[in-house]
C-alpha cells in the first residue's frame, strides 16, 4: 500500500511542543483528522481507539468558532467536565487521561471573523 503523504512539519513541529509542554516528551504525529463543525453540529462522547499505542497522546488544535469539550471518565456515563476552547486553543491528553470518554457540544450559531461560520478542529495523532 503507498504511504500517506508526509504531514506539514509546521504542524508536527507544534504537536511535538505542545505535548512535550504537557509533559509527553518525543511525540511525533503521523496523522492528522480534520472535523468541520458548522454551527448546531455536534461530537458525541467517544474514546480514540483507532491508533496503535495508546501510550502517545493526543493534541488538538481549535480554529474558528469557540466550542465546549466535554472530557469524562473512562466509562461513558460518567460525568464529563466543560472546558472551553476558542480560535487558537491547543489541548493535549495522554497518559492515564488518553481513554477518557470526549466530545463536542452543539456549536453555538456565530461568525468568526477569521473563519465565518464555522469550527475546525485538527487533531494530531502517532496512528501507526
Ligand atoms: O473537535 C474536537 O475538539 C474533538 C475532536 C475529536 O475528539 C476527534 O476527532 O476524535
Ligand atoms: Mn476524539
């Protein structure tokens, strides 16, 4: 199978600071998953569970209309906390937090002035 095109360094670069700032040293991603949010558009609580080792974390970049993350427990039903993020927001999970339960709620109507009516989110990986 061919390889997946190289991801932009300028975006590997970040990941591998941002997880080393949160206390995950030598993070290198290999993939990146991109979510468009319009607003209403919602991420039901979920675990990523797709990559290969769990012991790397997650980073996720925040551009465009704010949103609030839920972050739970490592069982669905409980509790999730609320955490804000806006344009810019960088949020890393690892470690014994990597399995917990997250999502999006419903993004609130609005324009960004940078990115109009709409919420991207990348998320930066080690899949393989
Ligand atoms: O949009 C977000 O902030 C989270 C995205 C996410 O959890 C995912 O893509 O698996
Ligand atoms: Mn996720």
């Amino acid at each position: 199978a061919k390889p997946w095109p190289a991801l932009p360094p300028l975006l590997v670069d970040l990941a591998t600071r941002a997880a080393a700032q949160a206390g995950f040293d030598g993070f290198v991603a290999d993939a990146c998953l991109v979510n468009h949010y319009l607003p209403g558009t919602r991420l039901s609580l979920h675990q990523d569970r797709d990559e290969q080792d769990y012991g790397q974390p997650i980073v996720s970049i925040s551009l465009g209309l704010p949103a609030v993350f839920l972050f739970g427990g490592l069982q669905r039903s409980d509790r999730p906390r609320h955490i804000p993020l806006s344009h810019g927001d960088v949020l890393v999970w690892g470690g014994e937090d990597r399995l917990r339960f997250h999502g999006v709620l419903p993004i609130k109507p609005g324009v960004h002035p940078r990115m109009g009516e709409r919420r991207i989110n990348l998320t930066l990986r080690k899949a393989g």
